[in-house]
C-alpha cells in the first residue's frame, strides 16, 4: 500500500490566512508577554518585546485577531486610546486573569504592531456591554481617510493615514461568556451591528471594504452547534439580510477530565487521546460547512433587483488550539508548556484547515503568547519559540499554493498526510507520525518521476520535551537537502511522533 500524490488532483487555493493568530488580554499573552511597555529594562521597541517582534516577523502571521475573545466582549475601545499616563485603570476578570488594568496596549498599539509585522488586523467588537455607535465610532477612528473629528483623533494620536482594517467581528462567542444569548437573539443584535458598519467606499455600487464576521456555534457541543446554526440561518433568512461574510466558528482540543495529565507529564494514552481529539475539528467543519450551505439555501429572493441575494458565506475558525486541563489553575491565567504532543496536534489541525481550503477563509491559533497552544513563551527577559512555532514555520510554505485531493491517513503506516502543489509545480508534502512509540516507514507515489528536495523534521528524544528559558532549543525543526534519484515512488522513514515536510520537485 502506498500513498498516491497526484498534483492533478487540485482542491482549492490555502489562503494564507488559514495561519493567523489570535492574542487576546489575557494572563500574560498582550501584559507581560507582547507589551512590557516603553520604561521596561527588556528590550522593547516602542513597549513591544523585541523578542516576540522578532519571533513573530519570522513567522508573518497573515491574520493577528483581537481584542478577544470573551475579554472583547467587555471592551471599550476609547479606553485604549491617547497619552497612556491618561488611560483609566479598570479591573480584568477575563478567565481568572483577575488583574489591574491600565490599557497601555490600545487600538493604535495594536495596529502598529500588526503594520510592524505584516499582518493583517482582525478586529473583534464589544456587543455585550458595547453599543452599535461605540463600534461604528471605531470603524470610523481605524479606517476615515482624514476629516471627520474621529480621523483627526487619530492623525493627533500620531497615524494620520487610515489602519484600512477590513476584518471585524460582530460578537464572541454570544452562546457562552458573551452574553449568553439565543441564536435568533445573536442575530437580531447582530443586524444592527453589522448595518450600521461603514462602508468606506466612493460609492454605493462599490464592493465595501469590510468583512463582517459573524459568530458561529460552540464547535466543542455536538447537538448545541447543529442548533445554533439551523437557529441562526433561520433568524437570519426572516427578513432582509444585514452584511455578512463570515462565520466563525470555535474550537478547542479540551484534555480536562484527566487530573493526571498534566501539559508536561502524560502517558501513552494521554497523547493517542489528545491526538484523537483535535481530528473531530474536521467533521465539525465538513458538518458546519453543509449546514452553512442549508441556511443559504432558504435565504429569500429580494424583491428588488437593487439587492444582491446573499450566496455565500465564508467559514471562518477563529480559536482553535488544545486546552489541558492544568490551564485552568495556571497562573499566569490559561498559560501552558507545549510539548511534542501539541505540535502533533497544530500539525494536524493545520493539515485538516488545508485540505478544506475550499471552505473556510481565516483560522487563528489560540493563543500566540503565554496562553494555551502558544506559539511563543516568555519567562522573564527570555522569549522562547515553542515546537508549535516550528510547525508554522515548516507549513509555511503552504500559503498560497493549491491544496491536493490525498488520502489524509496512510492505512499502512498509520501516517497523516497533506500535499500542496505550487504554481511552479513545486509539491510539499507533511507526513506526521502519531504514534508515540513506533517509528513508521511511507511509501509516496507520484504519476511520473519526482525528486525529494528538501526534508525539515521536527522529532524529540522523548513526547514530554519542551523548551523553556533554561532549554530554549531542546525541541527544533531539522532541515536537510536531499538530492536523491528521481523517481515515482519513495520510501519516507518517519520516527516515533514526528513531524516531516518534504518539498518535492520535477527532475
Ligand atoms: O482563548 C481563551 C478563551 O476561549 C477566549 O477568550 C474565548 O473566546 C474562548 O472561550
């Protein structure tokens, strides 16, 4: 048995944007972790932790969500803005964070650090203790070219050009901390909020400028998320139809009712079930996807040719990541060491966001920094790259190429398996081992003679390593040109719990 690539077999174009971020205020991912403000003795670029900047321009996420998350949904933006010595204090609760908060990192904070990295801002708003003004007023202060009296707040904050965010969340969450509302209660909020968003174009036959994104279903309750969604198409299709192109949809890998496992101390069977775990985030796509496609089908036919019928709405996931049961004691709040088990899991999350490119247009890794499957850590003055930062950096490669139809379980290896083919004909293939204890051997066919070119690997001596201040490598991607025959057929050797991507050329 062998795993056939065929890169003729084309399923849709990986936006890029499939490999955002979210960051949030939240323990210590923006406080303490991303700002440690201009006066800090850590180096810093204008309160930004030079260590993170640098880690995260290495990664280029293309999308950096937030405010939250449930902390959005508390969140008044004016309270960011201007001189920081002026910016009150209040109190965040958010998920047991439980600290003083002086708002040093605001809506210009923010978007000066996505210009500094090249990612594009995705902005979520207030629509629990918030008003349809205070969100349209925040459209205006990030996007009015200059003139109106929130555009020059903004010049005399020191960004005279608009920010030009396109990507604006309506809501998070609404069916849990962010109010605890009905679908049809969502949507009837969720009307005004997105009707009364800006345009920011020249004229009204112009396409506008701004996405709206929606919030989706609780992706961790099976029959509540079947629900929500018929309940919120059903909402949605009384009536006319307010802007809308995505629907964001979350969900966490939960690993909780285990008091054993720990993030750094589990056995076999804690990380076959934390494996298991992040694989139902397909079905939950594939099911919420042709649930999406029954709502749109019962959106009416306007009565005037002056309104376009509504055909298509993106999904979007907004959180995803695993979440240990330890989270929820840890202090700072929700921080997690990430061990070889959760590079496993973002590998094969990214590999499931992949194949179903054809579907779902963002996804954000929850959280970036010092909060749950993070990317970074920082402990002190030291940033840490954790082994999820190398599995972003070895797909990275995958944005913007053509995702292939392949089998995503090799039957006789037990190996998951992704390709991507390039426009230049280039392919990248991920073979992810999941076993924890038995290396694996893969034989990959093509339909004509293909050379191996290059082979990253990320494998550890044991499934708990992680990295940490005083070990900051102990688990890092290995990269190896290859310069074998050309052939149709390979034979991959992949050791225990391991994660490879191979880039595959024409003789
Ligand atoms: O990422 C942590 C929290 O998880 C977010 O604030 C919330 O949206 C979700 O429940």
């Amino acid at each position: 048995m062998a795993v056939t690539i065929d890169p003729t077999k084309t399923i849709a174009t990986i936006r890029p944007a499939l490999h955002g971020q979210f960051i949030e205020y939240l323990g210590e991912c923006i406080d303490g972790g991303i700002w440690v403000g201009p006066g800090s003795d850590i180096p810093h670029t204008d309160g930004i932790r030079q260590g993170v900047l640098d880690a995260l321009n290495e990664l280029e996420p293309p999308v950096l969500r937030w405010p939250g998350g449930c902390y959005a949904d508390t969140y008044h933006w004016r309270d960011g803005i201007g001189p920081r010595d002026q910016r009150p204090t209040t109190f965040n609760e958010n998920f047991g964070t439980y600290e003083l908060d002086d708002h040093a990192f605001g809506t210009d904070e923010y978007l000066r650090l996505c210009e500094a990295i090249g990612a594009q801002p995705w902005i979520n708003v207030n629509m629990m203790t918030g008003t349809v003004a205070e969100a349209r007023d925040w459209m205006e202060y990030c996007n009015r070219s200059s003139g109106t009296e929130l555009a020059d707040l903004r010049a005399a904050h020191g960004h005279p050009a608009p920010y030009g965010v396109q990507l604006w969340g309506i809501g998070n969450e609404p069916w849990g901390g962010g109010g605890t509302m009905t679908a049809p209660g969502y949507v009837a909020a969720y009307r005004a909020f997105a009707s009364a968003m800006p345009r920011f174009t020249g004229s009204v036959f112009e396409t506008p400028q701004t996405y709206a994104i929606a919030s989706g279903p609780d992706g961790n309750k099976p029959r509540e998320r079947v629900a929500w969604t018929r309940d919120f198409f059903r909402a949605l299709n009384e009536y006319r139809q307010p802007p809308i192109h995505g629907y964001d949809l979350h969900f966490y890998n939960w690993n909780i009712d285990h008091e054993a496992d720990t993030p750094t101390d589990f056995d076999e069977a804690g990380w076959d079930r934390v494996i298991a775990g992040c694989l139902e985030l397909e079905d939950v796509i594939v099911e919420q996807w042709d649930l999406i496609q029954e709502g749109l089908a019962g959106v009416p036919q306007p009565e005037s040719t002056l309104e376009p019928r509504l055909e298509s709405i993106d999904l979007v996931v907004g959180e995803w990541g695993n979440w240990h049961r330890d989270a929820f004691f840890a202090r700072p709040a929700l921080s997690q060491q990430v061990t070889m088990r959760d590079a496993i899991t973002t590998a094969l999350t990214l590999d499931i966001l992949q194949r179903h490119a054809d579907k779902i247009s963002i996804a954000c890794n929850a959280q970036t920094v010092n909060v749950l499957n993070s990317v970074i850590l920082t402990d002190g003055d030291a940033t840490i790259r954790t082994p999820n930062f190398d599995v972003f950096m070895m797909y990275k490669a995958h944005r913007g190429a053509t995702a292939l139809a392949v089998e995503p379980v090799d039957a006789a290896s037990g190996a998951h398996v992704f390709a991507s083919v390039a426009e230049d004909g280039t392919m990248l293939v991920n073979l992810t081992n999941p076993s924890m204890t038995t290396a694996a051997d893969v034989v990959l066919e093509f339909p004509s003679p293909m050379r191996l070119d290059r082979r990253q690997t990320l494998a550890a001596d044991s499934p708990t390593a992680h990295n940490t201040a005083a070990a900051p490598d102990a688990v890092r991607r290995v990269a190896e040109a290859l310069s074998g025959e050309a052939s149709p057929s390979h034979t991959v050797h992949l050791p225990a719990g391991s994660i490879t991507v191979l880039r595959i050329g024409q003789p």
